[in-house]
C-alpha cells in the first residue's frame, strides 16, 4: 500500500521498458538499492513512489498498470 500522494508514476513493465532511457533509468535505480519486487511471479508493471524522482523508490509488481491505475480511483474521479 502507498499513499496516492507519493505515487510519481505507474507504468506498463512491456511497452515502457522497449526505450533504452526507461531501460537505463531501471538498471540505475536497481543498482542504488531503490527497487523493491513486490511479487516474483511475471513482472507487468512498475510504480515510482516518493516525495522526489530523486528519493524514490520502484515498485515491481505483477499487476497490470491499468488495474494499478483503477485501484488508485484517479479514474473514477474523472
């Protein structure tokens, strides 16, 4: 559970990860300690949460982006 406030960004692990800057952006996060696998089974998406891009942290997780979103209620309040 993260608060929706500290929630940057969700997004789909398939279609973001074909660029090389999200790809790089991963890799560096991993490498700093900042990324937490949630569940080992397939990864579909990934969240970025915290107060700055700087202090984040990347969620991996199996859930799809679109049920991450719908979860939040940002769609239902649209």
């Amino acid at each position: 559970m993260l608060p929706t406030s500290d929630i940057i960004g969700i997004f789909d692990l398939e279609n973001t990860s074909i660029s090389k800057r999200t790809r790089d952006f991963l890799n560096k996060a991993e490498k700093e300690g900042r990324v937490i696998t949630i569940s080992y089974d397939l990864p579909r998406s990934f969240v970025i949460a915290g107060k700055t891009l700087k202090d984040s942290k990347v969620y991996i997780s199996q859930i799809s982006s679109q049920t991450l979103l719908k979860r939040t209620g940002y769609i239902d309040s649209l």
